[in-house]
C-alpha cells in the first residue's frame, strides 16, 4: 500500500479513492472499462471493489 497519491498502484485495494486520478486510471485499465462505466457502477454500488466487480460482471477471486 502506497502513501504516494501518484503512483500508479492503489493505496487500498478494497476500495477505490475517487478523489485520486492515478486510482481511477488504473482500476479502469483492470476492469477494462471506460471512465464513464467505472463512474457509473460506483454511483450505484459505491467504491468498494468487491462490489464493483459483481456489478460490473467480472468474477470475483477467492469468494464464493
């Protein structure tokens, strides 16, 4: 986890800081979605990743 709000890696990878462009930049590159998706599935299910990955039809890794 990374202090440094310009590194490309997120500072918390359960949920996504909005208020951090290089966060965003690169939970769009892992969901494969544009910036619009990825602003659309947070207003409906918030920032927690878990979730965004439910609603966002990507499979989610080690639940069940």
């Amino acid at each position: 986890m990374s202090d440094n709000p310009l590194e490309p890696n997120p500072q918390d990878y359960d949920r996504i800081n909005v208020n951090v462009e290089a966060e965003l930049v690169y939970w769009t590159g892992q969901f494969g979605v544009t910036r619009a998706r990825l602003a659309e599935a947070i207003e409906q299910v918030g920032p927690r990743v878990v979730d965004l990955q439910k609603f966002l039809g990507i499979p989610v890794v080690g639940t069940d």
